[in-house]
C-alpha cells in the first residue's frame, strides 16, 4: 500500500492579490483556462466549512480595522492555507467521509488561529484531489498583523507540520509524517532536471560519435555539425551545473541529519522512514551529480579549436542581439 500523508502549506497575499485568490477559491469564473484539471459541472459540490460574507479584500480590510492593527504598503494582509491529502487516502471515501476529513482539519486550526480572523474556508471537490483553502487575517492573539509571527521561518514552519500530523494521526492512523517543512521544496529535485540530463546525455553520445568520425577530410564539415550541437549542449550543461550548485547545501544537511539519526539507538518508525527518505534523497543527487560530471568532462574532450570556433560565434551573435 503506497505511504498516505496529510498535507498543509501555506502562502502569503498583500493588497490587492488577496482578491485574486478569491476568482478561484469561490469559482466566480465560468472557465478556468489556466487549470483544465477544474471540471465545473462537479463545482456545485463544493462545499464551505467557513463562509465568507462578503469579498475576501474587504472582510480583510475589515478585520484589520477592527483589530487597531497598522498596515504598512507590503504588509501581508491574507494567508492562505492549503490542506489536503494523498490521492490514494480519497479512494472511495464518499463526500460525508470527505466533509469528516476537512471538518476535522479546521479544528485544528482553529485551535491555532483565531477562528474571528477568518476570511473563507472552502473545500474543493470539481479537482482531482479534494482539497480546502482556508484564508485568514494574520492577527497575532495580542493584535498584530503578522504573518512572520504567525507562518514562522523555518523552525516554526517544521513545528506546524508536526503538530498537524500529530493532530490528524488520531484520527487517521495510516497517515505517515511527511517530510519536514524546512525541508520542502528545498530539497526536492525536479524530475525536469533529470530529463534535462537525460536528454544533454543523447547529445552527449551524439558530441561522441561526431569526433569519432573526424578525420582531416571531413574536419571541417563535422566541427560545423559539432557547433550547432554545441548550441544546444554548452548552455544546457552550464545551466544544469548552476541549478546543482544550489542543492549542494541541502545535500550536506540531509547527510548530517541522516548522520545524527544513525545515533538514535531507540530509533521510532517516523525516524526510520525518514533515514531512508533522505537516503534516498542522497542517492539521487549523487546520481544527478555524477550525470552532469560525465558532461561536463565531454565538454573537455572536445578539440579546444572548435569550442574557441563556437565560442567566438556565441559573442558574435550576442553582439547583434543587443544591437538590434
């Protein structure tokens, strides 16, 4: 049975953003050209466990001036927070289990945030995975508008994950504790950044068989057919590169985790799974590193004179680029 887990994220809104969230939290649109994963004939089956009375911008506007609370022009004004969960824990489940679910995520909530803060709650059932948007003013319980105070950095970010599959764990059991926030995002690696390796490695074989075949009869004809390959290969190797060097700071703090888990002698479950996530994590960007290396080091074999070749030409038509 593949691993299910309960998930929570947040983003931030400042003026008038907040309203722009709310096309698309309340389906004010007959189309939604930017997501055709929407099936609107399903729209009337959304539901709201928190209902706005009014436009998100103004409830805000609202809830601000009520509070006393100072604005500044990048205040943010609207957090939205995303909650859902793995696809597999929908299967089957009907809508009363799927209102369960959501009903029991906003209680969590809010017992973290002042429910009298809130802008809108709805639950959208017309996606591929249900899921809620909850937005809320960010007033701190002494009356602030904090979005930092409240969201955190990254420590607090970790707190909320926590605290949100210990919460849900009591009634869901079979949910795992996914990985922590501070490491989310920051220590994903993009599949496109394998299939862009992938594909530097076709024209890798190709850069190889090309300089095979040279001989002083067809020099020059290959080293213009190296060229234009080159054209594509060089950029896509040095951007490749440049994305990896911003991983590497991940990779030694998943490596020094993995270490400080290796010392926990009573080691739980949720610490084993996570050993062998970041293991895994590890693994493949060792992998991904050694793919760029082999590229980077075809890129050395090729003969210094057509590299000056389609160097030279590289200038030449970035010149004209700005002369135009």
């Amino acid at each position: 049975m593949k691993a299910q887990y309960a998930i929570l994220r947040f983003a931030k809104y400042k003026g008038p953003t907040v309203s722009r969230i709310e096309a698309h939290n309340e389906r004010t649109k007959e189309t939604y050209a930017s997501n055709p994963d929407i099936k609107t004939e399903l729209s009337k089956h959304n539901f709201h466990p928190v209902t706005p009375d009014g436009k998100y911008r103004d409830i805000s506007n609202r809830i601000i001036r009520e509070n006393g609370c100072r604005v500044r022009k990048d205040s943010v004004t609207a957090v939205e927070v995303l909650i859902t969960a793995s696809p597999e824990f929908f299967e089957k489940k009907n809508r009363k289990e799927i209102r369960e679910f959501f009903s029991y995520a906003v209680d969590f909530m809010k017992s973290k945030q002042n429910p009298d803060t809130y802008i809108s709650a709805v639950v959208h059932v017309d996606e591929k995975t249900p899921h809620m948007h909850l937005c809320f003013v960010p007033i701190t319980p002494d009356g602030r508008l904090s979005a930092k105070e409240i969201v955190g950095n990254k420590k607090r970010l970790t707190q909320w994950q926590d605290e949100f599959w210990s919460y849900m764990v009591k009634k869901y059991p079979d949910f795992e504790r996914g990985e922590s926030a501070r490491l989310t995002g920051r220590t994903h690696i993009p599949p496109r950044m394998f299939k862009q390796a992938a594909r530097l490695n076709r024209q890798k074989d190709k850069l190889m068989q090309l300089l095979s075949e040279m001989n002083p009869l067809n020099a020059k004809a290959k080293s213009k057919e190296i060229a234009t390959l080159l054209d594509e290969y060089v950029p896509g190797v040095e951007e490749l590169m440049t994305k990896l060097k911003k991983t590497s700071k991940a990779a030694k703090e998943m490596r020094s985790e993995i270490a400080d888990l290796k010392k926990e002698v009573n080691s739980s479950k949720a610490s084993a799974l996570r050993q062998l996530e970041l293991e895994k994590k590890v693994q493949e960007l060792d992998d991904l590193q050694h793919m760029v290396e082999t590229l980077r080091q075809t890129m050395d074999a090729i003969p210094k004179e057509i590299v000056a070749q389609y160097r030279t030409a590289e200038k030449g038509e970035n010149a004209y680029s700005h002369q135009k």
